[in-house]
C-alpha cells in the first residue's frame, strides 16, 4: 500500500522477504516527520527542512527506479538519484565543516529520511543499493565523458562559426584548414549516420547484393575523405607555419581569391549539410528501433546512462553552475568541487552501506529500520549539541527506539504472515503500546531534568547519571540471563 | 516453548553511545537520553514474559465432501478462552501440501482479549483424495515482543477434506427419467415426438387417434410416435501424459476433471437404462492393446467399476506407446451402433484423428473437453486458439462438442453434451457421406 501517488515498491516482491507492513511504517514515518519539522522549528532552521526532505525523497525515489528494467523508468532514476544524492551529500559535508552539531543534526535526520524511504520502496538492501551505485557510477563516468566531448564540439563549432562570420577574408592557409574541417566533420556525420540507417532493410530484396557492395565502396570513399582531409589539414598547417601559402599566392596572382572561396558559408553548408542530415535521420532511426525492440534490461540501463549523461551535461549543469554563487557565498569553485566530488562521496556512503550488511554490522533484511534508528540517534545528539529543549532530545531518543521497535515488528509480521492478511489492528497495538512506553520515558526523564536543572548542576550530576546509566546496564544483563534461565528451567 | 528475541541489543548499543557522547560533551541532557533506550529494552525484556496457551480453535470446511475442481471454504475460528489479554496472536492454518489456496489467505494476525475471536476464512481447489488438515500453528508474543511461545491446539469441526469424483452423483436408484441422452429410432412407437399416421386399428388407444385427418376425410388414424431406445454408449477418457496439465499450482489436472466429467455422465447415462462401457486411453492396463477396458453393461455394479477405473486412470503414472492402436482397438471392441463420447482437454491433436477415425466408421461421437488452458499470457492465449481450432475440427466431422469452461457447471456441460437426440443419426450420414475422413 502506497500512502498516496504511484507506488515506488514491486508488489510482485513484498512477500516474506519484503518490507515491513504498511500500518507499522506509517507509524515510523509520521512520527519522524512529526519529530523533523517540530525540532526544525523549534531550532529556528525550519527552512532547511524542506530541502532535505526533497532531496532526501529523490534519492529513495532514484533507488527504487534504478532497480527496474524498463528505459524510461531507469532514465527517471538517474535523474532523481546522482543529482539529488549528490547535493544532499555535498549540502551536509557543507555544513559538517561548517557547523558540525547542525551538520550532525541535518545528517541524521536525513539517514532517517532515505532510510524509511527505502524501506517503503523495498530498496534498503544491499541487493538494491547496488545496482543503483553501479548505474550511478556509470552515469557520473559518462557526465564526465559527454562534458569533454560537448567541449570539444562546442569549440570547434564556435571556431568555425566564428571564422565563417568575421567580416574580414581568412588568409589562405586558414581557409584551407577551414575548408578541410568542414570536410572531415561533414564526412564523420555522414559515416556514423550511414551506419544506423536502415538501407539494406529497405531496399529491394533484389538489389541485397548490390546494395551491400554500394554500402561498401561507400564506406571506404568516407574513410579515404576522412584520412584525405586530416591529411590535407596537417599538410595545411605545417605549410602555413612554414611560409609556404605566402610563396604560393606571391607566386599565383588569383590564388588567394580561389583559396578564399573555400572558406565561405555556402561551401561550409555543403560540405556539412548533408552529413548532419544523415546524421539526423540516422539518429531518429536509431531511437525509433529503440524504442520498438523488446525490453533489454542490460542494454537499457547503459542506455539510460547514457542518455542521463548527456542531460546533465546539458540540462543541469548550467543550471547548476548559474546558482553557484548563490548559497552561503561559496566560491564557484567550491561549488564546482561539490558537483565533481558530490558523487564520489554519495557513493561512497552507498559503498559504505553495502560493505556493513555484508559484513553483517547492519542486519541483512532490517536495514531500513536499523538506518533509521541510527540515523534518529545521530540527529539526538546532534539536537542536543545545537542547544535543543531536553524534551525534543528525549523526543528524538523516544523516536529513534519506535522507529526500531515498530519497523522490525512490522517486518517480522511479514516474514510470519506474508502481505495479505490483514493485521491492522495487531500493529496498531503494538504501535501504541510502543509510543505509550515513549511518552512515559519521556514525561519521566523531562521531570527528572528538571529537578536536575533546578537543584543541582556541573559535574557532580553529570558523574551521577553517568553512573545510574552504567549501573541499569549491568544489573540489566543478569536480569536477562535469569529470565532465559526461568524459562530454560 | 517459549522463545527470547535478541532484537533489543541495538538500543542497548544507542544507550552506551548516548552515555559516552554525553560524558565526552559534558551533557546531562544526553546521559538522560540515555535511559530511553534502556527503558525499552526493560519494556522489551520484562513486561509480559508469562504466555499462557488459552487458545481454542475449530475449523469448519464446506463442503468436506466434493468433486475434483470444485471451490472449498475453509472457516478458523481462533478464540481466547483465558482471563487475559493476548497482545499478539499470528494464527497459520496448516493447508493440506497437494491443495492451493485460491482466494484469501490461511493467516493472520491480531489481538484477542478474553472471550473474543477472530476467524480466517479462505478458498480452496479441490483436488482427488483425503487431504488432512493438521492443526493450525499458534504464535503468541509477549507485550513487548520479546517472548513467543508456538502451540499446535487442537482443533474442533473437520480435519479433513475428502475429494471424490463421484461425489456429486447420487446412486442410479435415486434418478428419474429426466436426464438426456436417451436414443430416438427411426422406427415409430411409444413416445412423445410426432413420428408417422397409419390406419387405425381396432384396439387402438383413443388418445392415439388424429381427430383432425378424421375430421377431414372421415376416416379414423392412429398417430405414430417416435421410438425412444436405450443405446451403447463408450464413455472414452483421455489420460495421456500431456493430458496431466493444470491450470495453476494445486489445482485438479485435466485428466482429473475429465475423470469427473465421465463419473457423471456415466451415472446418468446408467440411470436412463442404458448400457455403458469404459475405456481409458494413454495409460497401459490389461485390457486389448494396453486399454483399460470395461464391456457394455448397466446397473450399479458397472457403475462402480467404471468410477474404480476413472480413479486409477487418475492416478496412473505409466504411459502407453500404443495410443493409437488404442484408437483402433476401440472400433472393434465398441458394440455395434454405440456412440462414443470423449472426455479429453484436447492439448493435442491425437483425439481429433482419433474423433476422425471413429466417425468414418459411422460411430456418433461426442466430445466434452474440460477447459484448463490460462488465456493470462501470449502462449497461453496461442494454446487456447488451437484448442478452439481443435474443436472446430471434431465438430467439422459431425461430432458433438462441448467446450466445458471453468466457470460452467457441469451438469450443464453435460446437459448440452449429450441433449443431441435428433441430430445423432444425421451425425451418421455427414460421417459418412461428408466424405472429408
């Protein structure tokens, strides 16, 4: 069950080993939202609130979508996941350096947040985790790749445009480079375009033959042009780096005229007009077998990379590199070192995870409910840090033990029941047993703070909990062992 | 036996973090906070070790008597019969391993106080034989979850479901004469369909008489009724391998249905005075070419043979090599005039020859095919098309068919199966004078 909107979980997989039960993770989860924008505001900090949150539910978002098959489905979750875990992650080291007792707060809160989030979305396992690293460590590869290779295109378009639009003539050594450039990026396009296109499929099943020797000599007149044109472009080089188009056109009279004529725009538009188009229809052409062939789980999630890839570089980047300056007046290269280390750090806390359930420090199936207790427990004390009321940090510790206690009640559900028996009623028990046991702690301890506070303070009482604390856990485990003893007996 | 949870030892952890970030940071406010957690594992350790077992639980199973196929409800009342409240009981009812569930769910989970019951309630598949119900398991947890003690209680009402293919066919005693699948002659005699006039003759019954010809000419007619006749029938099941497919897991294969199928008609058919012989193809038995095969023959005794056959058909796991000779064997062994009436899913196209090979031989032919092709998937929706294909083709010889669906009762299937009086013996002629065999 969804709370609302389309659900983020595979019903086909919430069976024993699935997520906790619908009823005990509401709970969880109303309690932390309650806990998060309550302390938020009591703290004066409510408006970091939301953009936690919302980073926080894209990352969730970006970890179930990227445990699909389908493209679009992984192409979503690429865009929730390497973005938003990338900001959340940088936004907290941020403020880690820069306030630790709120940085500790914002990042236990937030632990929490992805943890019940995952949980909901059946994606807080190891299993989950990483398939989605993989995938986002992919996509942040070819970000890397499509940035140098936008680079390197863009450049060599606004250097030809440039040229082409100056009102002065180029020098004929110039306009001889021009002219093969052109050529070689017209002949590249024309190639790759070629090769999706469809033109044996089409052709007449009689012409197979031909039309395969056709395709042939085609391809080797392109790669001649090509070889041709690097070839002519070096030569060009050299000669006008040697002198040599100053001896030539002293030599010929009309040559400079002629040589200038290849560096214009209708010459330009022929030489690359064609190759873009084919190059075009090549591409549709691609897309559309694409989008018809049957689902490739593999080849989809490369794709999706992929593509994702090329939208960040186009589509996010400059906008995130125009907010640069914007927050907390950090430098844009500092802003720049958070969008390129972002990632390496958001997966390495996602390595981080996987490494602990495989080395058992974090059960196997109560992940989510173990993140997000210790998550809550992060937040307390950071919360109590940050100068926050002794009954919110009670609040927080009550918190972190019902998120505990409640998730792994409703998962133990699960395995012993499965997902179709209703068993509303027995959660909603243990729920409210479970919070009455908080607010009477919390009542109790709030009392007893205040008797602290009022009557005495310093060391004295610090030592004095500090041993009530440590006595209650050693009398706390042989009272354990006698009960197992009682029932042994 | 009662069991301790260790699911506690984390906040035992948070509790020692609390206290030494606490003392580190000189905060009192923490070293308190501390205590939440052992306040929980306090709760989760102590309250409520104490389980008692006042669980009392009865089954109710309708009907526990029923035919292959059919849909069984299954009712588990859990109640508390102690003093206390039971904070936690998860309840699974033991399904008998060869059954399925089909709707609902045999679990759950609730909180009993004194007095008050839940009940689970869910759908079974039934399937051919005595299925036992163990007794359902009982979880009970403490308030904090931390203790659980598992019961096996005993059970009232019904511990078993009993599936039987003649479960639904009352004894022949109890039937009238209002089945289908009485015979009509070509000659006249006692009935109730207009058959011919002839000339009266004396000592003929008043109500014979054709009052309207009397009235026309003046002279007295006597009305022909159409003869009805007992006939041979041969009922034939099909329990090849590839007729062993099921619908879905636990669910009767084909060839148990068939089985029912048969049973019921056999049942019938007996009961309206005809003669009928069993034959079983696709599995070796004694008889000529390896069919289990039992001659002509009425009354209760050849009722109960015939539904001991179906049975073992059922259970057969051998195969025979020789289907097709079984096919042939039947045209000599089938009494002359008899018609033969197939029960098979027709996953195949071995029953449309054989459909083909008896009607060339003349014999009316009937064929019932249980349906238990899933049309949910692309293959299955292929396989449903060839078994409609496979239909038509035995209907093109002149045979009867019926497509008996999931959602139909049988003894409509049947009702339509075997109510072709009039057109049996133009069955004959497209048989033979179709000229397609």
């Amino acid at each position: 069950m969804a709370l609302f909107g389309p659900r983020l979980d595979r019903p086909s997989v919430i069976g024993d080993d699935g997520r906790p039960r619908a009823t005990s993770l509401t709970v969880a989860s109303v309690l932390v939202a309650a806990v998060f924008v309550g302390a938020t505001r009591q703290l004066g900090v409510f408006q970091v609130t939301m953009g936690v949150g919302t980073a926080a539910g894209l990352v969730t978002a970006g970890l179930a979508l990227l445990n699909r098959d389908r493209f679009t489905t992984l192409f979503i979750g690429q865009l929730c996941f390497l973005p938003a875990g990338s900001a959340l992650v940088a936004g907290l080291a941020g403020l880690l350096v820069l306030g630790p007792a709120y940085g500790l707060f914002f990042t236990g809160f937030a632990i929490t947040l992805v943890a019940l989030g995952a949980s909901w979305a059946n994606a807080d396992s190891a299993a989950s985790v990483r398939p989605a690293l993989f995938q986002g460590g992919l996509s942040y590869l070819l970000t890397l790749a499509w940035v140098v290779a936008v680079a390197v295109i863009a450049g060599v378009v606004l250097f030809i445009r440039e040229l082409l639009l100056s009102s002065s003539a180029p020098s004929p050594g110039l306009a001889v480079v021009l002219f093969v450039a052109c050529l070689f990026v017209g002949t590249l396009c024309f190639r790759l375009g070629l090769r999706w296109l469809p033109i044996r499929q089409l052709a007449p099943r009689r012409l197979g033959h031909s039309i395969d020797d056709w395709l042939v000599r085609l391809r080797r007149v392109t790669t001649t042009l090509l070889v041709f044109s690097l070839a002519v472009g070096v030569v060009a080089l050299g000669t006008a780096f040697f002198g040599g188009f100053s001896l030539l056109t002293s030599a010929v009279p009309g040559v400079t005229t002629l040589l200038g004529l290849l560096a214009t725009q209708p010459v330009a538009l022929l030489l690359v007009g064609p190759g873009l188009f084919t190059l075009f229809v090549g591409l549709v052409a691609l897309g559309l077998r694409r989008l018809t062939r049957p689902v490739d789980a593999s080849s989809n999630r490369v794709l999706a990379a992929f593509v994702a890839g090329l939208f960040f570089v186009i589509g996010l980047l400059p906008f995130t590199l125009s907010l640069a300056p914007i927050p907390l007046s950090i430098s844009p290269v500092l802003a720049i070192l958070a969008v390129a280390f972002g990632p390496i750090g958001l997966f390495l806390i996602g390595g981080l995870v996987v490494v602990a359930e495989y080395a058992t420090l974090v059960p196997s199936r109560a992940g989510g409910p173990a993140l997000g207790a210790a998550g809550m427990v992060l937040a307390t004390v950071g919360g109590t840090l940050v100068g926050a009321p002794s009954p919110l940090v009670f609040v927080m510790a009550a918190v972190a033990m019902i998120v505990w206690d409640v998730s792994t009640f409703g998962l133990g559900v699960t395995e012993e029941l499965g997902h179709l028996p209703e068993t509303r009623r027995l959660e909603l028990f243990h729920a409210l047993v479970t919070v009455g046991v908080g607010i009477v702690t919390v009542v109790g301890l709030t009392a007893l703070d205040y008797v602290r506070t009022s009557l005495a303070s310093g060391v004295v009482v610090v030592g004095a909990a500090a041993l009530a604390v440590l006595g209650t856990l050693l009398v706390l485990a042989p009272l354990k062992g006698y009960l197992e003893a009682e029932v042994r007996d | 036996m009662t069991k301790f949870s260790t699911r506690w030892h984390g906040a035992v952890a948070a509790a020692v973090f609390f206290a030494s970030v606490g003392l580190l940071a000189r905060s009192g406010v923490l070293l308190l906070a501390a205590i939440v957690p052992l306040a929980y594992v306090a709760y989760g350790t102590v309250v409520g070790t104490d389980l008692p077992a006042t669980v009392h639980v009865s089954r109710h199973v309708d009907p526990d008597l029923t035919p292959p196929g059919t849909p069984v409800r299954v009712t588990l009342t859990v109640r508390n019969g102690g003093d206390r409240t039971l904070p936690d009981v998860r309840v699974v009812d033991s399904v008998p391993e060869e059954l399925s569930v089909m709707r609902g769910s045999p679990r759950t989970g609730t909180t009993l106080e004194p007095g008050e019951s839940t009940t689970i309630e869910y759908v079974l598949v039934a399937r051919r034989g005595v299925h036992d119900f163990a007794p359902p398991r009982v979880r009970l947890r403490s308030l904090g979850g931390a203790s659980v003690r598992t019961v096996d209680p005993a059970v009232d009402g019904e511990t078993a479901l009993v599936c039987r293919l003649d479960a639904d066919a009352p004894p022949i005693d109890d039937q009238g004469s209002q089945f289908v699948g009485r015979l009509t002659a070509d000659d006249p005699g006692e009935g109730l369909t207009f058959h011919s006039t002839r000339e009266y003759r004396r000592g003929d019954d008043a109500g014979r008489i054709d009052w309207r010809t009397y009235a026309k000419t003046k002279e007295l007619a006597a009305i022909n009724y159409e003869r009805q006749v007992a006939a041979s029938v041969v009922v034939v099941l099909d329990a090849r391998p590839i007729s062993r497919a099921v619908p879905g897991p636990g669910r009767p294969t084909a060839v148990e249905l068939s089985a029912y199928a048969a049973t019921h008609a056999t049942t019938d058919l007996l009961g309206t005075g005809h003669d009928v012989a069993v034959a079983v193809i696709g599995a070796n038995g004694a008889g000529p070419s390896g069919l289990h095969w039992l001659p002509a023959g009425g009354g209760e005794t050849q009722r109960r043979q015939a539904v001991e056959m179906f049975r073992r058909a059922v259970e057969a796991t051998n195969q025979s090599d020789s289907t097709d000779r079984q096919v042939t064997e039947l045209l000599d062994l089938a009494p002359s005039g008899a018609q033969l009436a197939l029960f098979s899913p027709l996953l195949d196209d071995r029953p449309v020859e054989a459909i083909r090979t008896w009607r060339s031989q003349g014999y009316p032919a009937i064929v019932l095919s249980p349906d238990v092709v899933t049309a949910n998937t692309v293959s299955g929706q292929f396989e449903q098309v060839q078994r409609y294909s496979r239909l038509a083709r035995c209907q093109a010889t002149g045979a009867q068919t019926t497509d008996w669906r999931r959602a139909t009762p049988l003894p409509i299937a049947l009702d339509y199966a075997f109510a072709a009086d009039a057109r049996l013996p133009n069955q004959s002629q497209v048989g033979i004078q179709g000229g397609t065999l």
